[in-house]
C-alpha cells in the first residue's frame, strides 16, 4: 500500500477528482494548504503607497492511500490532469503505509482498499 | 354548503360592496386621493375656525417658517449621527481582523461618551454665549460669554450658559443642541482611525469624555459660539472673521490633530516600520466595509454641510449640496487617477476612498460661499493632496496612520479653510459674524479674508495640539496609553475587549503583523 501526498492547483481540483473517479480512485482527504515557491509574483501588491511580494501561494492538497496495484495509474492520472504548463502546477510525493485500517468494519490491509466494485 | 363556502362567499360579498362604495362620503369630509382639498384655510388656528384674522394668518406663516428651518435642522441632524455607523465600517474595513471587536467598539462608544461631555458642559463652553437662533425663533437665552479685553478689542473665550441644558429648556436650543452635538462626535471619531490597533479601551474612554467636555468646544467657541476668531472681521477688518460653513477647521482640523498627537505618542503598530525607516504594508481585512462606510459618510454629508445653514428656508441649500457632491467627486477621481497613472500604477481600492473623504472634508468650510467650477478645483487638489500626505506622513513623519485620518480630515480640513479665503465668491454670507459684507475671498479681490482663515488655522492646531497632548499625557500617566506587545499580537478583541469580533472564523493571527527586518 502506498499513500500519495499530492499538491495541485486549487482550480484543477474538480477536474482531478472527476478524473480520478473514472479510473476507480473514489476515497480519499483533501485539505487547503499555502506554500512558498516559485510562484511567489514579485511586487504585485499595492497598498496605500506600499508595492510588496504575494507573501504565499494557495494550493490543494490530495492524501491518497491505493494498494500497489493501483499506484502508476493514480500517479499517471494526476500528472496528466493537474497539468498546466505554468510554473507552480504542484508536486506528488508517494510514501510507503504500513497498515490500513476501515473504522467500521475492523478490516486491514489490502482488503480495507477494496472499492465497491470489485467486493 | 359547508360553512368555509358560506364565510368566503360572506368576505367577497363585502370586499365587492366596499370596493363598489368606495366613494361612501363620512361625516365632514371627503376622502381626497389627489390632495386638492387636504390644507385650507381651515387648517390655521383660528379664532373663527375657516375665517382666519390677518394678524392669525401671520402668526401661522411665522410659525411654519419656523417650522421648516427647524424641521430641516433637525433632519439633518439625524443624517449626521448616521455618519457614525460610516467611520465605523470605514475604520473597521481599514484595520485587521483580530482587532474588529475592539476598533468596532471604540467607533460605536465614543458617540455616547461623546455626547454626554456635550451634554455635561461641552455644549455651554461652545454656545453659552453665541447670542439669538435667529432661524430656529430667535431665542436670545443663550447669552453668556466669558471674554477678556486684548488690543482694545473683546476677545470671547468661552460660553458659561447652559450646562446639563439646564436655564435653556428652549425648542431652538433643544435642535442646535442636537445639530452640534453630532458634529462633535464627528471630531470625536476622527482619533480612533489613526489610533487604532494598538490603543487602550481604558484610554479611549477618558479620551471620549474629554474631546466632548473640554477640548472640541473651546476652539469650537471661538468660531461658531461668537468668540474671538469669528469676529477677526469686526475688530480687525479681516474679512467677516473666521468663517467655517460646516467645520474644516471646527470638526475636522481638530479630529486631524488629535489624531496626529494622538498617533505619534502611542507610536506605530508593531511591524509597520523597519529598522532602515521603509514601512511595510498592514492591508485593512474588509474593503467592501470600507466602500460601504464611505458611502454612509458621504450620504450624510448632505446633512453635515446643507444642514449648517440652519435654515430649510434658506435656499442657497441646493448650492451647498451640490458643491459637496462635486468635491465628493473630483476628490476621489483625483485620487483614483493620480495613483492609477503617476504613483502605484494601481487605482488603490483605499486610497479612492480616502480621496472622496477628502473632497468633502475640504469642501466642508467653502460650500456655501464658492461656485459650483471652483468646489470641482477645491476637491480635485484635495484628492491629490491627501495621496501626498499619506506618504508624507507614513515615510517622512513616520507616524503609523491605518486610516488615513491625519492626511483626510488634518491635511485636507487646513486646506478647506485656505480654500474659503481664496475662492469666496460674495454671493452668499452678507451680515455674517457681525460683518455687512457677504464673505469674498482672496481671487474676489478681499486677501483680509485669507489672513483670518489663516490665524484660525494657526490658532486650531496650537490650541488642540497642546490640549491633546496634555490630556493624552494626563491619561497615559493614570491608566497608560498603549496595550501591551503580547496583547497587540494576539489582537486585541480578546485581551481588551473580551470577545472575538468573528467568533467561530479560524484567523491566522499571527500572519497578520508583518515581520519588521
């Protein structure tokens, strides 16, 4: 099992979802996050006389755990669709998970990762 | 039929016969949609009712001369305590989020503590002495100044009559009172925008009993309650005296220098400032607040400037409100271009505001006594003059200002004032301060006027200046002036006031002060 951290662009998110939906992807987290990169825009505030930096950048942030099986076509997926061309289209990190635990059900591992589909 | 059919076919029957017999004359009169018969001859007090005597027919025409002026005054009135809720959404637009709960309830406390400084002797300091309300009946109770003898000439420093309106129990007295007093909370209100963010509830409090007690009504006398910067014309030529329609120098100079004195000894807002003197910027949470406020303002301006004739029958109204309107305009285009095409190169949302605020603080001495071109020029030079104070203020005087105050009503209120002893035109003011000759300024050919508009200045911010600084040095020492660093940062809603202005919205407090490097 893996657990994808990926980082996108707020305005991408739908079509990400819609995305990962067709290919099977249907349970995971997602939250809002600021960040400092490279997308920083020089002196594009203008207050009261003050011209400054943007101080931070907005983006999404997907916490996916697939069993290995599914891992490439997620990864796949998400770099196809959040793409933009633009600088600051996000990145994607993929951790290893130890155990993966359904609260109702008290089943582990692979099973717990089991979409409707395929029980 | 079941008794529902028999109760709605009752209820049509009888709207039909009602609607049908609409025109049911009743007993004395006839119902009068167009209003041809409402108000006839009937309507005078009369001792042979519908046969009125000359003499009763003049006393009805008196007393509904009357009736308008005091109508008018006291409408106005009520526009200008509606001004209160503007600085509030300005002043609580133009500062941060976690300190809302507290810039709300400076704005919204200092209208009651305010007035009962007036009320106490504010009111009597100022008017005491300021002779017969010839629009509002003539009432000449309010006859006690005390003056001293300078230069051969009677100097009126302060009235002496009417405190707790008690010995004035007078209708005009009532309806000037309640006109002046919410002028005064307009001055009242101007200190807590350049204060705020860092000011403390307790010495906000003292403050707001002070400014309505002794500091607004002194200088206040001196040019609207008969003193000695009104009769500069009588005594020493110089024009018709000091004169101020609505209060550039009364309400607006005063609220700018205290709120300059104010500002620099509380010191800037934590982080505002570097150690190499740039100043970083501390954006206001809510512009839409702002926008909205100045508008409020700007609506009740009409009752600020058109209402200082005291009089509904004095027609020249319609110049006053349309000279206030233009300057509102031009202020704020001014501004708007002259940040857009030469400073920022960005139509700032609040520097536009503080552009029309401008305009109309500047317009508010010369409404009455300056042609309609002349308020255009008037509030097109305060619109860019407010954009240069501001920067002036924060990079030179590096005094930390969040709203704009000292630049809007200081800055802008001394240039209202030059404004009326340049442009003055002698159409309008003839007989005013004692003076026979209508009030003309220096483009006219009359520069007296020019040099009383500038002693009233010089006296304005000496005398606020000084009496702020000592009442705000007097607070300091009692209860301290400044909150604490730690409760700055927090912001101040909850150390000092309790309560969170947005409970239950997660800030980001700490993002919020810029690092000072």
């Amino acid at each position: 099992m893996k657990k994808i951290e990926a980082i996108i662009r707020s305005s991408k998110f739908d079509e990400v979802q819609e995305a990962l939906h067709e290919i099977g992807i249907t349970f995971f987290s997602y939250y809002d996050v600021v960040g400092v990169g490279n997308e920083i825009k020089k002196a594009d505030h203008s207050y009261r006389g003050t011209v400054y930096d943007s101080s931070y950048i907005p983006r999404r942030a997907l916490t996916i755990v697939v069993r290995d099986i599914n891992l490439r076509k997620t990864v796949d997926c998400l770099l196809a669709t959040a793409y933009t061309g633009e600088t600051g289209d996000g990145r994607i990190f993929v951790l290893p998970v130890e155990e993966a635990w359904k609260i109702r059900t008290k089943v582990n591992g692979d099973d717990s990762l089991k979409g409707e589909a395929e029980k | 039929m079941r008794k529902i059919h028999i109760l709605l076919i009752s209820l049509f029957l009888a709207f039909s016969f009602s609607v049908l017999n609409s025109d049911i004359a009743y007993a004395g009169t006839s119902p009068d949609p167009s209003g041809t018969t409402t108000g006839n001859a009937t309507d005078i007090s009369a001792a042979k009712a519908g046969e009125p005597t000359l003499s009763e027919v003049a006393e009805q025409v008196g007393h509904n001369k009357v009736a308008i002026n005091m109508v008018w005054v006291l409408i106005a009135g009520f526009l200008v305590m509606f001004m209160q809720a503007g600085f509030a959404m300005v002043e609580g637009g133009l500062t941060r989020a976690k300190n809302i709960s507290h810039t709300m309830a400076m704005n919204f406390l200092i209208y009651p503590l305010g007035m009962i400084g007036f009320f106490i002797c504010g009111f009597a300091f100022m008017f005491g002495g300021v002779g017969p309300l010839a629009t509002l009946g003539g009432f000449t109770g309010l006859d006690q100044e005390f003056t001293i003898q300078l230069f051969g000439h009677t100097f009126g420093l302060i009235g002496t009559k009417g405190f707790f309106l008690s010995g004035t129990y007078d209708v005009a007295v009532f309806s000037l009172f309640l006109f002046q007093m919410v002028f005064m909370d307009t001055t009242a209100t101007i200190p807590t925008g350049s204060m705020a963010e860092r000011w403390k509830y307790s010495s906000f409090f003292i403050y707001g009993l002070a400014v309505g007690t002794i500091i607004y009504p002194i200088y206040g006398n001196w040019v609207w309650g008969g003193g000695w910067l009104s009769q500069l014309g009588n005594n020493f030529g110089l024009g018709n005296g000091q004169v101020d329609f609505a209060g550039s120098s009364v309400v607006h100079l005063t609220g700018g220098v205290l709120a300059l004195v104010g500002a620099k000894m509380l010191g800037p807002r934590i982080g505002k400032f570097n150690k190499n003197g740039s100043a970083n910027a501390i954006p206001g949470h809510n512009i839409p607040m702002a926008v909205i406020g100045t508008f409020i303002l700007a609506f009740g301006w009409f009752g600020f400037n058109a209402g200082s004739t005291l009089a509904g029958g004095d027609f020249r109204i319609a110049v006053v409100a349309v000279n206030t309107m233009i300057a509102s305009a031009t202020g704020a285009l001014a501004t708007v271009l002259y940040m857009w095409l030469f400073r920022t190169k960005k139509p700032d949302p609040s520097m536009m505001l503080n552009g029309m605020l401008a305009g109309l603080v500047a317009i508010t001495a010369p409404c009455a006594f300056v042609t309609v071109q002349s308020a255009a020029l008037i509030g097109l030079i305060s619109g860019v003059l407010v954009v240069e104070a501001v920067f002036f203020i924060e990079k030179y005087l590096k005094i930390d200002d969040p709203v704009g105050a000292i630049a809007v009503h200081g800055v802008n209120g001394a240039w209202g004032i030059i404004a009326l002893g340049l442009f003055a035109d002698g159409t309008y003011g003839a007989g005013l301060n004692g003076v026979v000759t209508p009030v003309t300024g220096l483009f006219y050919g009359n520069p007296g006027q020019l040099w009383a508009q500038l002693i009233g200045i010089a006296a304005n911010i000496i005398y606020v200046g000084a009496i702020g600084y000592a009442v705000f040095k007097l607070i300091d020492m009692v209860v301290g002036n400044r909150v604490p660093a730690k409760a700055e940062m927090e912001g101040l809603d909850i150390p000092e006031m309790g309560v969170e202005g947005y409970s239950g919205i997660k800030l980001d407090k700490g993002s919020e002060t810029p690092l000072s490097r």
